[in-house]
C-alpha cells in the first residue's frame, strides 16, 4: 500500500498522457481535454514530488 502511495503521482501523470493520446487518436477538436489533461499532469508532478518527499523524509 506504501509503494501505490508513493507511485500516485505517477499514476495521475499517466492518465494526463492517456487522455493526450485519446485527444491524438480520435482527432478531436475540443479543448477541454488538453486543459484536463494538463491540470492531471501538472497534478501528478506535484503529487509525485510532495508525496516522495514526505515518505524520505520519514526515513522509508
């Protein structure tokens, strides 16, 4: 359960990318799936860095 809460981050920035590729894929033209895609990876880099930061600062 520790190692799914360290790879969150991770996991978020995966989806962002999955939702680019699906954007690419389907060759569709609405915005609103970038800017999602954006705030998830944006998200997961933050996550990824506050979450790993906390459990080595914890000494695990």
């Amino acid at each position: 359960m520790e190692q799914l809460k360290r790879s969150l981050g991770a996991i978020v920035v995966l989806l962002g990318v999955l939702l680019l590729a699906v954007y690419k894929v389907a060759e569709l033209t609405d915005n609103a799936i970038l800017v999602v895609s954006a705030v998830l990876m944006l998200a997961g880099v933050g996550l990824y860095i506050f979450l790993n930061k906390m459990f080595i600062g914890n000494g695990k």
